[in-house]
C-alpha cells in the first residue's frame, strides 16, 4: 500500500472546495420544490453547473454526465488515489444486474444500463457471457456468476438483486482497504451497516425468516453480523435495542415508535441516508487531504439524486410537501 501525505492533496482538496461552491443546496432544492411548475423548477438546475444550458427534456443525461466529469476529474487532480474506482462499483452492479436479468426480458434494456461503471457495459454484458468476469473486484466478480446460475435455476430476480447488492458492498470495503484512509473505511462501513440495519428492519416487516436475513447481510461493517441476526430472531424491540447501542442511534432514533407501530418506514429511510450524510460532517474542519476528495464525490452522487427526485416528482404532479418529505439531506 502505498503511502499518502495530506499534503500530497493540496491542489486537488483546494479544486473541489471550490467546485462545492457552486453545487446545488438544500435551500435551492426546496427552491424547487416550492415553484409552481416543473419548468420554473427545472431553471434552478440549468443556472447551476449540473445541468447547465441542457433543455429539461436532456436534463437526465446532463445529471449522468455531470456525475461522470466529477469522476474524471478526480482521476486527473488525484491520479492513483482509487477513489473514483470505489465509488464507480455500485454502477458496475447495477450494469451486471440489468445484463443478467436481460436473459429473460423481452424488450430493449440498453436505456437502463448505466455509463457511470469501471467498464463499459458492452464489456460487462459480453464477460458475463464468457462467464468470466475481469477488471471488477473479486466479490462482485463472483456475486454476479451466483446470481446468474440463480436465476437460471429459480427464475427469481430478487436473488439477482440480493446477491449483487451484498457484492457491491462487499466489494467497496474491500477497494476501502487498499486506500491509506481510516475516514473512507469509517464512510464504507457505515454504509454497510445503514444496509444491514435497513435489511433488518424491512425483512421483520415482511415476516422473512433469519435465514433469508442471513443471505441479505453483507460484511464489513462495524456492527457484528451476528449482533442483528441475533436480534432478529427475538424481534423489533431487539434490532432497536442493537441500533440503540450503535453509532447510528441519535440519528434513527426518531423513527423507532413508527418502526414499533408497523407505520410506514419512510422516516426511517429518509434517515437512514441522512446518517450517511452526517459521518460526513467531520471532513469539514479538516482543512486538506484525501477525505475532502471523498466528500465531494459522496456530495456529487447526493446532488445527482435529489435532483432526479425533485424533478421526476414535479413532472409527475407530487405535492410539495410530499416532495419536501422525500427529500434528503445534502452535504453542500
């Protein structure tokens, strides 16, 4: 592993700090949401660097693209850094969940693969035929040929899902080792936690039994697997209980009486990702180095998201203040 200095970042932390001025907020999201048409909303977008001079009808190539250019930059001011290689898995998921289900679509899919992935998708789908998967990591590699088979054999496309989404993770922790940085291996780890802690949650309200939990779990986190299985087979009070004796608990704990009643778990989703947000703050105060290149990375993909929800729920007629509880917090 090679050795990184703060310093080493000087040019690139300086870079992004002053793209971050320019990134949408959450007083220009609510902006949005508050304007009387989709239109009128879309003009917040288009004036920023997101989506800047793109007619609304190509704003969901701009919000791609833009995502992507954030990804070359960080591969130009932080060569090396494998930043941009981690945070590009999720897409090569994606890509490999859309190529194995394709086996049994009947439509044109190619709109839903993603350009954001290491690979192309193009080279995804053709290794996925030649059963031999290279240039991912090892347990992404191997999620999908056990998805495929899976699929195969059940017909089940929730095991695709299943067995990519703990591939991903598993996959993140593992590109995490490799970077000198304990603030990214905290971020990663959360997000496997937030992931296992949802899957706890979700799979208690659908009745499935521990075993089905056991095959949803993914590795990597800071609270033992077997903590949450454990609790799982005693019921709610126990996950919360567990939840309750994490780092997570100031910020979930407001949704625990809902988790209780069997009310709906949007609050608790909505949380869930603010928790993300919030193992983030921590890189405000750190003036230079690799973790202001991590946030900025994890900003631009909230960016991307919020502006997906915003426009796709003003398009389609949603309230304001469904839209308002929809929306999740963002760094910038």
């Amino acid at each position: 592993m090679k050795a990184y200095r703060d310093t080493d970042y000087l040019h690139a932390t300086a870079r992004v700090r002053a793209l971050e001025n320019g990134m949408v907020t959450r007083r220009d999201f609510q902006k949005m949401i508050d304007a009387k048409t989709a239109e009128e909303a879309y003009k917040v977008l288009s004036d920023a660097p997101i989506c800047h001079g793109v007619p609304m009808e190509g704003y969901e190539a701009a919000l791609e693209q833009n995502l992507l250019d954030a990804y070359q930059l960080l591969d130009r001011i932080a060569p090396g850094s494998g930043l941009t290689q981690l945070f590009r898995c999720q897409y090569d998921g994606h890509n490999l969940k859309t190529a194995i289900k394709a086996r049994r679509a009947t439509g044109d899919v190619s709109s839903v693969y993603s350009g954001l992935g290491n690979l192309p998708a193009k080279e995804i789908t053709a290794q996925l035929e030649s059963g031999r998967l290279t240039g991912i990591p090892t347990p992404l590699a191997q999620a999908a040929l056990e998805a495929s088979e899976a699929l195969a054999k059940t017909g089940d496309p929730q095991a695709v899902d299943i067995l990519l989404d703990r591939g991903i993770l598993a996959s993140m922790a593992q590109q995490a080792e490799k970077i000198p940085s304990p603030f990214l291996q905290k971020y990663v780890a959360a997000q496997i936690d937030i992931a296992n802690i949802r899957a706890a949650v979700r799979l208690g309200r659908m009745g499935k039994n521990a075993f089905f939990l056991g095959k949803v779990l993914a590795p990597g986190g800071r609270i033992s697997l077997s903590a949450i299985t454990e609790a799982y087979t005693k019921g709610t009070d126990a996950i919360l209980a567990v939840i309750s004796s994490s780092p997570y608990e100031k910020a979930l704990e407001p949704a625990f009486d809902s988790i209780r009643q069997k009310a709906s778990l949007s609050l608790f989703e909505k949380l869930c990702d603010n928790a993300l947000v919030e193992v983030l703050d921590e890189v405000r105060r750190i003036p230079f180095g690799i973790e202001p290149l991590i946030a900025y990375l994890v900003a631009k993909e909230g960016e991307t998201k919020a502006a997906r929800i915003v426009m796709a729920s003003k398009l389609a007629g949603v309230p304001s203040q469904q839209i308002t509880e929809r929306l999740r917090e963002t760094y910038a």
